[in-house]
C-alpha cells in the first residue's frame, strides 16, 4: 500500500490525535482524512471531516476512497443514552458506511475495562467473558460486534498513559489524596501502555508492518490485546509518579484492603470505588501476540515513557476528567 487512504474518528483525542502524529511520521505520503466533532482551525496536513458518531446522516461519504478505518472515537462518560448513541449505535453506522464506501480494513480501539472488576491475571483473549459493568463499557463492547461481522480488528487497550491523559493519572492523584498509604501492600498489577507505543501498534496494523510480518499485520483480525506484555505493580507506579513530583513521596506503611475502601467511602473525591479497583487491584491481560503480529517491538514500558508526560500530569493534579 504505497499511499494509503486512512480515515481517524477521534482525531482530536487522546490517542487519536498520537496516532495522526504517528502517521505523519512513519507514513508522510499517507491521505488522512481526520473525523471530530471539533475539528482543528489548521489542517496540520491532513483533510478534517466535521462528523459526529451520534448522528449518522453526518458520516454519509467520510469512508469514500478510503483504504483503512481506524475507529478510535468513544465517549467514556456516565451518560448511558450517550454510551449508546456514540459508542454503539454510532460504531454500527460507522462501519455500515465503511462497508458500503468499500473500506478493506477496519481497525477498533476498545478496552479491557469489558471484561468487569476482575480479579484478571495474565489472561489471553478468548480465556475470559466479558462481563462489562458500566454503560461506557457495555456501549463499547457492543460497538466491537459490527467490526468484527465485518472481519476488522479489535485492539482492547489496558490503561492508556501520556500527555494528553485525562483519566488515569488524575483518577490516581485523587485516590492517594484520600487514601494516602500503600494499597493492599502496592501488590496489585495492571496492564498500561504509553499513548505513543499505542499509536505505534495501531498504525502497524494499519499500515500492514513491516518486514517478513507485514502479512501477518495486515491480515490480523478478530480480538488482540493492545498494551505493553510486561504488567505494571501498583508500588512501582506509585513510586515512579512521585519520583516525577506527580505524587507525594509515597509513605513507608501499607492499609489492608477494606481500610483503604473505607477511607476512599470517607473523603469527598471522583474516583468511584469500581474505578479505584481497577487501577489497584490485579487487571492484567497477555498482549505479547499483538507486537508479534505487528513486527515491532513493544518498547521499555510505561514508566519508562512517564518522564515525557510528567509536566502534564503535575499541571493536572487529580482534576475530574473533562
């Protein structure tokens, strides 16, 4: 494919944006057409489409001519009718109109949060059920039905780090505040990924790889898991974050789990106790098959890539998202 037509929903997000970065380096002759609600004053090389997803008469003709989808657009908030229109109904127009443009390639970007509060440690893709307990994610799972009836793929990501994160991060921030101690011993892992190793992968499986596995990317379908094999411990994440003076220096003693529920119930914050379990408790899912069939690397890890963001996380501190 020497010069792909490459559509982007959620260009102006977090890893929609990373990713037309991405692309404008590692495929300069690339025709991106660029799909937001919100689209840009300047162009930055690429063509932007005014769209919504939670309107498909405004997607009629975004895929024409296009070679590749890259469906990167959802909406995370607690507005279930929204999770549905957007994430949902918005998905299955969306690729109702790729499939009638003659899109070849459809490529999702979904989450792990699918698959409920867990415990979850080390599980491959098919080894467990989803199980999703928020309208975000029930909305997202759904979404994944007509990409994969159309034999596209479906890269669920772990938790997303990097400037530009809105939710993460804060979400720690506001849990330390209310419960500053160790959480359960620091032993809980969970699986992240820093946004531009995440672009990194989407547009390997967009562009089709490299190599001797550019065949293998380009006919990657069904559901791969999308965030660096390695998982993260809590402690360690805690410990990095303050090195960077995200955090406070993180305290020597550690509170059993219920006195850390209990102290999260106490003190006013945003952070539900569902989100704080995510972030504390084991999440971690196999992810080495995605970089294998891509032919790249997965990079250092997340920690390592945190120095990159720290500036925008210190500035943020444990605001709501939004």
């Amino acid at each position: 494919m020497s010069a792909p037509h490459v559509v982007v929903t959620g260009a102006t997000g977090f890893v929609g944006s990373a990713v037309l970065r991405r692309l404008a380096a590692q495929a300069p002759q690339a025709v991106v057409r660029a799909v937001s609600r919100t689209p840009p004053a300047t162009a930055h090389g690429v063509r932007w489409v005014d769209a919504d997803l939670a309107a498909a008469e405004s997607l009629r003709g975004v895929c024409d001519g296009a070679d590749v989808l890259l469906s990167l657009a959802s909406y995370i908030g607690p507005d279930a009718e929204r999770c549905a229109a957007v994430n949902s109904a918005g998905t299955e127009a969306l690729v109702a109109e790729a499939r009638r443009a003659g899109v070849g390639r459809i490529v999702q970007l979904s989450t792990c949060a699918v698959y409920g509060p867990g415990p979850h440690r080390g599980q491959d893709v098919g080894e467990l059920t989803p199980a999703p307990v928020s309208p975000a994610s029930r909305s997202r799972l759904a979404g994944e039905e007509p990409v994969l009836e159309a034999g596209g793929l479906v890269l669920r990501a772990g938790l997303v780090l990097g400037t530009g994160d809105r939710w993460v991060v804060p979400a720690l921030v506001d849990a330390f505040r209310r419960v500053p101690a160790g959480w359960g011993g620091g032993e809980g892992q969970a699986s992240f990924v820093d946004v531009d190793d995440l672009a990194r992968l989407i547009v390997a499986f967009t562009l089709g790889g490299s190599g001797s596995s550019s065949g293998d990317a380009a006919a990657a379908s069904g559901v791969l898991y999308a965030h660096h094999p390695e998982p993260v411990r809590n402690r360690d994440l805690m410990t990095a974050l303050a090195g960077h003076r995200v955090l406070p220096q993180r305290p020597a003693g550690d509170w059993p789990w219920p006195t850390c529920l209990d102290a999260l119930a106490g003190t006013p914050g945003w952070v539900s106790e569902r989100q704080f379990t995510l972030l504390a408790r084991d999440h971690w899912y196999r992810a080495d098959e995605a970089w294998r069939l891509a032919g790249i690397a997965p990079g250092p890890g997340p920690l390592a890539r945190l120095g990159r963001a720290a500036q925008w996380y210190r500035e943020r501190g444990g605001l709501v998202p939004g």
